[in-house]
C-alpha cells in the first residue's frame, strides 16, 4: 500500500504560486475545483493503519482531489 503525491496542497511551499495568481489554475485542475488541505492529506494517511482498513493491500490512494483523474 503506497500513499501517491497529492496534487497542490495549500501549504506555503505553493505561496509563490498563489502570488502570481496561478491559485484558481492550479484549481481548475482538480474535480472539487479546490487546493487539498493539509489536514485532508493527513486523514488518508491516519486511516490506512487502521483494522477497519485491513481489506486495503498493495493499493495507492490518491490524496489529489481527483488531479490524477481528470486531467
């Protein structure tokens, strides 16, 4: 089981995209037309320990806002 690189999370790391005004494109590339939250990508991880989650093996779990899907 393997977590894949979400899409662009709102963290400062992409400030100097937001700074040029490049937010609502990097937006549009995602189904919920929306930046990740940290918080979001947290969540995915916390659950894959998890014996409720015992049925989940050698799968990736996209934390990108569906980016992967719709581009």
């Amino acid at each position: 089981m393997g977590l894949s690189r979400p899409g662009a999370v709102d963290t400062p790391i992409i400030q100097g995209y937001k700074d040029r005004g490049m937010a609502d494109s990097m937006k549009a590339k995602v189904i919920g037309n929306k930046l990740t939250q940290p918080e979001q990508v947290a969540d995915a991880i916390y659950l894959m320990p998890l014996e409720e989650t015992s049925a989940i093996n050698g799968s990736v779990v996209m934390a990108d806002e569906g980016y992967a899907s719709f581009k």
